[in-house]
C-alpha cells in the first residue's frame, strides 16, 4: 500500500527514462557538490562578496545541468521539477546570466 503513494511522488515528465549508469552514491556526491555551491554563494553574498556569490551560483547551475541529465530524478528529488530537458535548457541559461552578471559588474574594490 505504501510503495503505490511513493510512486506517485515520482516526477510524472520522466517516467519513461531508463534509469542512469551511475551508481548512487556517485549521484548522492553529485547533488551534495550542487549544494555546496549554492551553499558557497550564499556565504559569498552574506559577506557582501556579490561577484563572487553570482559567479558561484552560475557554477552551480552549470553543475545542475550536468547532474540533472546524468542522475536520477528520485535523487534529484525537488531539484527535478520539469522535464529532463526544460530543467536543463532554464539552468543553463540561469548559469550564462549569472556568469554574464558577475563578469559585466565592476568589482568597486572587492
């Protein structure tokens, strides 16, 4: 009985992909470096370093597009919001902006 609401939990735009190569905890440490990131810019943009937390958090969408076509969405968990392919195509452009942003904004010192 369980096992059936678990499965409607999963991600109803990926059901038909087969499952990744990579072995779990590969995926775990994945996500776990996407966090970090996000993380990393958090306590950049804390510590008024704002080109640094723009920069790191375009990383990070960089990363998130790596590690949403290559892991699973059950991993991924509410990272994986749409579509393999619309998650990747927005994160990609979030990470060419952000990028853009930290590299277009002068420094002022920092």
């Amino acid at each position: 009985m369980w096992w059936s609401v678990l499965s409607l939990l999963d991600n109803p735009h990926d059901r038909g992909l087969k499952p990744s190569p990579l072995p779990r905890g590969v995926q775990i440490a994945g996500v776990a470096a996407f966090v970090a990131l996000v993380l990393v810019s958090g306590l950049f943009a804390l510590t008024d370093h704002w080109r640094r937390a723009t920069f790191a958090l375009g990383v990070g969408m960089f990363w998130y597009v790596v590690i949403r076509w290559a892991c699973d969405s059950k991993i991924l968990g509410v990272l994986a919001v749409r579509s393999r392919l619309f998650d990747m195509c927005y994160a990609a452009a979030v990470g060419v902006l952000m990028v853009f942003l930290s590299a277009s904004v002068d420094s002022l010192g920092s």
